[in-house]
C-alpha cells in the first residue's frame, strides 16, 4: 500500500492545453509526483472521430500504466467526452475526467439555476456537458457556445491582444443576453483568457475546469487513503509528448510560467 500511494498520477492531454490541471494539481498536491504526456503529433483531437480518439486514448492509457501510475486525468474535453466511460471500465485504475469536475462545480456556483459553458467545436458537438447535467441536475438549465479560436489564440501567446479581446465579444455577447449566472470554461486552454473573459461576463461566475479536477483528483485520493506519504519534497514532474518536444517547451511557458524539459517518446 506504501508503494502504490507514492506512486505518480498521470495527466494526459492531446497537446500543451492539459498543463492548465498540472498547474492546479501541482497547487492542490504540492507533494505528488506526476506524469504528463501531451499527444503533439496528433493534436488536435476536435477534427477526429470518436472511434480514432479512443484508439489514441487507448494508446496513452497503456503508456501510463507502464509508468505505474496510481490514477490517471483526462484533461482533453474531447478525450473525456469519448471515452472517459470506456476507459474507467479498462484500467486498473482510477480514470477522471474535466468534464465531470466542470459541470459538478457549476452546480454548486450557480443561484438561478441558468450555466453556461464554452468549448471547441467537437466538445460542444458531443453535448457530453448537457448529458452530464442532465444525469446530475436535470432542473438545471445549460447554454452552450463552441469558440474555437481561443486556442489558437492561446498558442500563439496572444493572450491579451486586441484581437483576442473582439473575438471573445463575439462569441461571448450573445451568452451575455441568455441570463447565465456561471460559465463553464470548457477546455484546459480556456483559463489562459481568464481575464479578457472576466471583462465580458462581469457577473458571471467562471468555472476552471482545470481547477475543479485537481480539486476532484485531491478529494478523491483523501478518500481513498491514496495521497503520498512524501512530505519533506517538492512534486517531481516528467513530461512526454509524442512529437516535437522543443516546441511543446516553447508554448508551455504561457501555461506554466516557468521552463520545463520534456521527452519524446513513441506509443
């Protein structure tokens, strides 16, 4: 039991976007060790179909069980809306996803009973958060708005350019007008617009879902009598992505704020 409560938890993402749960993992559970792998040479997972997300889901999840991992975090929204069901049902091993931990805090947030949530185009196609909501609170009423420029706006580091500024108007007026009291920021780049979102929807609350999924993975190693039994460390964190690894470092800047180096490998 001392070994496998010391083991690392994975974190995996089609690309850099998944760096946004590390963040918070790494702030929730200062003390784990982590995996991340990011699935560059695929990226993005929003133009794949179903049956292919699953089989690269497949893929990863059997690298992460090589690297003995004591639970595993689906931080790609598209991965989630997959194959989160499939993949719980495989592995020996406790398997969350953001999707879950999203539309769990909202609920939890929102006063009129009216959420919001915003995603890429094939993670607002799947309705996997209407689905989700309409399992757990069916009184609850959801609004959803694909953006699928915010990414590359993001991996750009254009974060608090003008353009970003009128494109999010774009999409985020028309939520404005629907009455929402909570969004949901349904993909792991989204809290990197954090703030140029804010001062559209002044009364909204936002809802990080990168954030509620390090909150969901620390409730849930508590309860399961799972969190390390390390305490005189820092975290130790190895990344992994399957194509270019130098530009993967260059990018993770704007998620993380600081260098980090990482490691090709095939899967």
């Amino acid at each position: 039991m001392e070994l496998l409560r010391n083991r690392p938890i994975g974190i995996f993402d089609s690309g850099v976007g998944g760096l946004t749960v590390v963040k918070n993992v790494c702030k929730y559970l200062p003390k784990e060790d982590i995996i991340y792998f990011g699935d560059t040479a695929r990226v993005p997972y929003g133009n794949k179909s179903r049956a292919t997300v699953i089989r690269f889901t497949h893929e990863i999840m059997t690298f992460m069980m090589k690297q003995k991992v004591k639970m595993v975090v689906v931080a790609c929204n598209t991965a989630s809306s997959f194959s989160l069901s499939i993949l719980k049902k495989t592995y020996p091993v406790p398997v969350v996803g953001v999707i879950d931990a999203g539309v769990e805090r909202a609920i939890r947030f929102s006063s009129k009973g009216k959420i919001g949530v915003i995603g890429t185009s094939s993670t607002i196609f799947s309705q996997a958060y209407e689905k989700r909501l309409a399992k757990i609170a069916p009184e609850y009423g959801l609004i959803s708005k694909s953006c699928p420029l915010f990414v590359p706006l993001v991996e750009n580091k254009l974060i608090n350019d003008d353009i970003t500024y009128r494109i999010a108007k774009k999409y985020l007026i028309p939520l404005t007008k629907k009455g929402i009291d909570t969004l949901i920021l349904g993909c792991t780049h989204y809290p990197i617009l954090k703030n140029v979102i804010k001062k559209i929807m002044k009364d909204v609350k936002l809802i990080d879902s990168s954030s509620a999924v390090a909150k969901k993975v620390k409730k849930m190693l508590k309860h399961m009598d799972m969190e390390t039994s390390r305490r005189n460390r820092k975290s130790r964190i190895k990344y992994y992505v399957s194509d270019d690894a130098k530009g993967f470092c260059g990018i993770a800047g704007v998620f993380l704020r600081e260098k980090i180096k990482a490691k090709k490998v095939i899967i």
